[in-house]
C-alpha cells in the first residue's frame, strides 16, 4: 500500500505519539477521513495539539491563522 505514500517518523508532525498511524500518512489520511477529520498535519501546532481533529476546528483553526496573518 506505500504506491508514493510517506512513511516514517521524521515527517510526521503529529504529537499523538501511541498512535498506530502516526508516520504512516496513507494510513493516518484513511482513518481520518473514514471518520469525516483532517490529519493533524494540516493544523497549526496550536490546533494540532488539541487532538481534535473535526472538520470545525480544522475551519476555526485556519481562520485564527488567517487573522494572525500566518
């Protein structure tokens, strides 16, 4: 299943560290898609933080960015 997909540690910006998925982008973009999300690399370091990866905070998270001008 790694057709081009990233793996490995040392590009993932995820902070969840006993996650199964974390360094497998592939996997990590599946489940959270399957599960209406965004993968925490998409975030802010701030938002990503917070775990939560719901649709809504992905959209709050961009617009405070936005507005920092980052």
């Amino acid at each position: 299943m790694n057709g081009g997909c990233k793996a490995g540690i040392d590009h993932c910006s995820c902070t969840y560290t006993s996650c199964g998925k974390r360094g497998n982008c592939c996997q990590c973009v599946l489940f959270h898609r399957s599960r209406g999300e965004v993968t925490g690399c998409f975030f802010s370091p701030e938002g990503e933080r917070s775990y939560d990866r719901s649709l809504e905070n992905f959209v709050r998270d961009a617009a405070r960015r936005q507005a920092a001008g980052r």
